[in-house]
C-alpha cells in the first residue's frame, strides 16, 4: 500500500504520498455510509470518555448551538461568567480557552472529534476551570461527538436553512439540535424563533428560559431598544444595558447570555458590566480600521439569513444613498447547494457591486459554485457591476480599486477563519490581514 501511495499517477503529476493517502482516506470516508461512520464516533466518544475520566461530570457545561449567533453567544457567555468571577473554558469555531490560554481554532471545525472535546475537557479541569462553555454544532450531536457529555445548560439562538446536505429536511435539522436539550438540566431558548416550544418541551428540563425582543411573556425581554451608531441599548428588568455590537440580532445574542447569566444566579448589574466591555468578536461584523474613508466589514456570514440581516444593517447605516455597498462573497463547496441562488439573489438586492469568489471549495469545482451563486443574482451587469473572480485575493483587490471615499466593503464566508480549504489542503489565509496588507 504504501508503495501504491507513494507513486499515484494523474495525467498531469505524479502525485506525493500525503496528498494520495489523503485522498484515499476522503474516498473511503464517501463510501462508508454516515450511519456506520456515527457508530464509528460513538466508540471514539466511549473510549475517550473511559481514559478521561468522564470529566465534564466535574464541570458545569454549557453548550451553545444554533443555526447562527453561535460564536458571538459562546463569547458573550464566557464574558458573563468570568466578571462574575468564575474560572471558564470555552470552545468555539474561532477560538479555544482554558483559564488564561487563548488559542486560535485553525481546526475549522466548530465541534471538535470526541476525543479531542474529552481531552479538552480534562484539561479545563487540570486548569480549575469551573465551566465550560462549548459551541456545539448539529453534526457533532448527530455523529455522537458529544456522547458522554454532561450538558447542565442548552442554548439555541435559532433553526434557519442550513446544513441540508447533511440534515436533508428543516424538521430533521431541528431534531437534532433539540438532542441537546434532552441531555440537558437547563433550558434557554430564543421566544422569537420558530417553534421554541419544541426545545422546551424536554422532561428531563428542570429550568426553562426565554428570551426575546418583543414577546412579553419571555422570562429574558429586552426593553426600551435604541440602535445606535457604536451599537443598541435596551433594558431587561430596569437594568441598562449598552452593547457595542451592531444589529438587533446582537441584542438577540446578548440575551442568551443575560438568561445563562440570570439561570446560574448572576446579578443582572454585573451581566450589563460584562457586556459593556465586549468591543467586538473576531470575524463577527469586524470593522478594519483604514485611511480611505471606507467602511470595510468581514463577517462569518454563510447562510441566506445570515446575509439577510447583516446587509439589511449595512444598507440602513451606510453613510448616504450615494455611497455604494460592495460585496465579496462565495460559498461552500460539498455543503447544501440549494442556498447559494437564494445567497446571491439577496446579497444582489442590496449590493450595488457584486464580486463573486472562491470562499472553501474543498474538492467541488469552484466555477460550478460560482455559477450556482450566480443564477440568483438580480439586476447586475458583468463586467459592470457585477464580477466573477475565483481567486479570492483578487476579487478582494478588484473590490478596493473600485471603492470610493465613503463606501462599504463587505467580505463574507471567512469571518476570522485562518485556512481556506482547496482540494485536501488547508491555504493559510485570513480575511483581514489579507485586506490589512492591502491598504
């Protein structure tokens, strides 16, 4: 076999024995049917649980999933609990921490393997981390990842098309995010999204909360809203609040944290001083600071509601009707192909200038993604208005010459990622020094 490998022919290359044990184990992985793949994950989780201990039975763990908001409520949590005091952990698509140990996830998974959320585990606790707080995605409750688990608080921000390759149905999708709450004590649940009353229904639940922005009957509900140009404040129960993160949806996010914060017995005074403090997330509606009068965003934005809400916020904000709005996006190969003409048919109504790219092919063809972007784009001109650039550095560079003092750039699909995946490689690259060392 390894004779075999290291000399795998293509009509072009003589392809290296990493890159062809590689794509070896990826074409077997396809084979194998995901049923088999989760029992797979399930012994991994047995395994891992056994050598380690069963550590989260030591630690106060709180998981975080949700279509979107995932990141931004992980932080936000993590914030609350360490002004209160406590010692924290956390894991999430952007980043690891252990007590005082920061650490950037290059991994690009938001979940990680059983065995490596068992270790991470045992080292919080190696730490005197008192919680945990773990972004937990539908693949990783799907494929076991988290068996053995402790969970003492769920939180879902909301259900929006995402994942159908892997889920196929919404109802599916939805059914298995609520996996989480039925191995859980604590329930905090966003009122304002589609059937909340789904997650809450779970027996095994001996606290449930609600949040909301508008419903009056939610145990977390946010008052007195004003949006402003630094971000909102609001008030829940007479307590102000000010969040330097734009947008309603972060005020939605703010209150997942405010209810773990109130369902763990934290003052609502020193949630708001939290909260206060937070200036922003990496790769979350992150503004780059520049000399051209521009306003150039990067965002994680990957899903048709995602987009929705963060070009709605920046067509409301930009600074005059005669500044132009121009977008820098793609999507992700081998994931639901059904979003990307809903991705571009709704970035196009509110871009003025669209540049289409390369974002995570993996070994989809990239022109094939493009052109799938492509058939919902709305009243767009190429070559004029509208631009189909596969490489990313380049459709970025194409989008800086053409704005103008006062305009908005907003690059989305990265967020603060720091690979792009091509083939069976992972690129380096990040968006914003990408952006930064081209000012």
């Amino acid at each position: 076999m390894s004779l075999f490998l290291s000399r795998v022919y293509t009509k072009r290359r003589i392809i290296p024995y990493r890159e062809a044990e590689k794509i070896m184990k990826k074409t077997l992985k396809d084979r194998v049917p995901q049923r088999a793949k989760n029992w797979y994950h399930l012994v991994q989780a047995l395994v891992a649980n056994l050598w380690f201990g069963f550590p989260s039975r030591k630690l106060k763990v709180i998981g975080v999933t949700g279509t979107n908001g995932k990141t931004t409520v992980t932080q936000l949590v993590s914030a609350v609990l360490e002004e209160a005091g406590y010692r924290v952990a956390r894991a999430s698509t952007i980043d690891f921490q252990v007590g005082d140990v920061h650490e950037v996830n290059a991994t690009k998974y938001t979940t990680m393997s059983a065995w490596a959320v068992q270790k991470f585990l045992r080292r919080a606790i190696q730490a005197k981390c008192e919680y945990v707080v773990l972004e937990t995605s539908s693949h990783a409750l799907d494929q076991e990842r988290v068996w053995g688990v402790r969970y003492r608080t769920a939180v879902i921000t909301n259900v929006t098309r995402e994942h159908l390759d892997y889920h196929h149905t919404m109802e599916e999708y939805a059914r298995v995010k609520r996996r989480l709450f039925e191995q859980a004590s604590i329930a905090v649940v966003n009122a304002d999204m589609e059937h909340p009353e789904n997650f809450l229904a779970p027996s095994n639940l001996t606290q449930r909360f609600t949040y909301s922005t508008s419903d009056p009957q939610a145990n977390i509900l946010a008052e007195q809203i004003v949006a402003t140009e630094a971000g909102s404040t609001f008030t829940v129960d007479g307590v102000e609040f000010v969040l330097h993160l734009l947008g309603k949806f972060n005020v939605e996010n703010a209150l997942a944290a405010i209810a773990v914060g109130v369902s763990e017995g934290i003052p609502l005074p020193v949630i708001a001083g939290a909260l206060k403090k937070i200036a922003g997330i990496p790769g979350r509606m992150e503004y780059i600071p520049n000399h051209r009068d521009l306003s150039i965003i990067i965002d994680y934005a990957v899903t048709p509601d995602s987009l929705e809400k963060l070009y709605e916020l920046i067509s409301h904000n930009k600074k005059s009707a005669t500044n132009k709005i121009i977008a820098v996006f793609g999507a992700c190969g081998e994931r639901d192909r059904g979003k990307r003409p809903m991705m571009g048919e709704i970035v196009s109504s509110y871009a003025d200038i669209v540049i289409l790219t390369n974002e995570d092919p993996y070994r989809e063809d990239p022109k094939r993604i493009i052109h799938e972007i492509a058939k919902g784009v709305k009243g767009k001109t190429l070559g004029k208005n509208y631009f189909r650039i596969l490489d990313r550095h380049a459709a970025i560079v194409k989008a800086l010459r053409l704005a103008q003092p006062g305009d908005t750039l907003v690059v989305t699909g990265k967020g603060a990622e720091e690979t792009m995946a091509i083939g069976t490689k992972r690129i380096p690259w990040n968006d914003r020094r990408v952006i930064e060392g081209l000012l």
